[in-house]
C-alpha cells in the first residue's frame, strides 16, 4: 500500500500536475519514465536495415497498353494508313478506338471519344480534347463547357446544323491541353473526318484547336473573329476556318460571351454568302 503524501508534496504535485494540464498534457503513457536522450543514442548506432522492397503496382499504361506506344514518326504514319483506310464515319470511329499509338490512351483515359452531331452538317465544331465527363459518356462536350456551346448553337440557330469533334481523341491526363505531339498523332483522323463529314465552314474551338489546324503561334485574342484557311495535308482541300473562344473560357470570363456572339454572327452570315472570300 502506497504511503500517503505530505501536505507539501501533494501541493507541488497537484501544481505540477495543473500545470501539464494546462499545457495540453491529459493522459500518462508508460507506468515508468524514458530517458528519450539514451533511446535516440541506440537508435542512431544500431545497424541500419535494409528497406522493404516495394510492391510492383501496375501503371495505367501495364494495364491496358500490350506494350510502349510507337515513337511519332511511326504513329502517324500508323495514323495515316489507318485513317485512309476509313471511307465511312462509322468506320473511322472504329479505327480510331483500334489506334494504339497515341500515349494519351494510356495515361488514364477510359475510352476514345469521336465526334456526335449531324454527318454532313455545314458547320463542323473542333475543340481541344475530351475532359472527364466526356471521357465518361464517350461524347464530345457533353460537360458544363459543351452545355454552354449547345445554348450557344441553338440561340444561333445552328441546332442540327454542327458536326463537333476534338484535336485528340483521349482525354489528357488533368484535363490538361493535348500537346503538339499529340495532336499531331490524331491529326490523320482528324483530316480524315473533315473529308468524310464535308462540312463547309470550320469553327476553331480555343487556342489549342486554332494554333494545331492553322500552324500559326498567335493566341486565340489575336486569332479569334478572323476568317483564315485551313488546308489538308494528304488532299486538295482548303475551308474557311473561324477561330473562336472555347465556351470553357466564357464559363470563366463571362464578359467575353460578347465576343463569342460577334464570331457566330460570323458564321452565320458566312453560311449565308459561301463564296465569300476566306
């Protein structure tokens, strides 16, 4: 049985134990004190062990890919034969969802995402790639950007009038912006798709679709409400192609919707006068 304490000593600890409860100390762990000096002395003398080996975790690419995607000479001329290969939509799509040579199919993409519209339509939309509610529903812009183009189209009158389609064909990793090299793999399908679909008119979705179809540096505030031309690399074929802002810009920069409306006024009136000059 434990002595009791002095009046003296049960005041100094009682002070004392206030005092580590004031400083945030409620719960005693060891029966016994540690010299922590003499613990952190052996732990720093004792052997070292070696690590753990780590578990091999399989990568997206190991999971869906039968091996590294070829280097960007090879894609695109895999591309390419493909690509001419197709002489319908369906079949391009097809051939576009069989293509291994696009790393972005590998890098956490669940599927290809093609195009949806009106084959044949005048006016043939093209943005920059799929973000992850089109990865999810395999279409492209169906998410708050492509919700906003449709509200767009449709106050232009344009409903059931628009073929839309991207420069890549896989979502990039963050919804980041495709890079050159990837949209120049995917860039035989899209051509592709523009012989088939026939359209008359191009509207450039965003810096990223202007710069990659028309080969030019300048940004997309510089290039937007201009009419240009874009050519085919693999056919005699030249369209008028309007620059435009992506409808994700005006979801951030609502005040810019002005501009977006001057450039469908564009369109429309080019749609009106075709052989106006580009």
């Amino acid at each position: 049985m434990t002595a009791p304490l002095d009046p003296e000593a049960e005041r100094a600890l009682t002070s004392l134990m206030a005092f580590w409860a004031e400083a945030g100390v409620g719960v005693s762990y060891a029966e016994a004190p540690v010299d922590r000096m003499a613990e952190g002395r052996r732990r720093l003398h004792a052997p070292a062990r070696p690590p753990a080996p780590t578990p091999h975790k399989p990568t997206p690419q190991s999971m869906f890919s039968p091996g590294p995607a070829p280097d960007l000479a090879q894609a695109v001329g895999q591309a390419e034969a493909m690509a001419a290969a197709a002489n319908t939509l369906e079949e391009l799509e097809a051939a576009i969802a069989a293509f291994e040579g696009c790393a972005l199919r590998y890098s956490g993409a669940s599927r290809a995402v093609f195009a949806r519209g009106t084959p044949g339509a005048p006016v043939m939309i093209i943005g920059e790639g799929p973000g992850a509610e089109e990865d999810a529903q395999g279409k492209p812009f169906v998410g708050r950007a492509g919700k906003l183009l449709d509200r767009m189209i449709a106050a232009a009158g344009l409903t059931d009038r628009v073929f839309i389609t991207n420069t890549v064909f896989w979502r990039p990793p963050g919804n980041r912006t495709p890079s050159p090299q990837e949209q120049a793999v995917c860039a035989p399908f899209l051509e592709r798709a523009i012989v088939l679909a026939k359209p008359q008119v191009l509207l450039l979705a965003g810096a990223a679709a202007a710069k990659s179809l028309l080969k030019r540096n300048e940004g997309i505030l510089s290039l937007r409400g201009r009419w240009l031309e874009w050519h085919s690399e693999h056919n005699e074929l030249t369209l008028p192609a309007l620059p435009t802002l992506h409808p994700a810009f005006l979801l951030r920069q609502p005040q810019a919707k002005k501009k977006a409306w001057t450039d469908l006024l564009s369109l429309m009136s080019r749609l009106d006068h075709p052989n106006l000059p580009a």
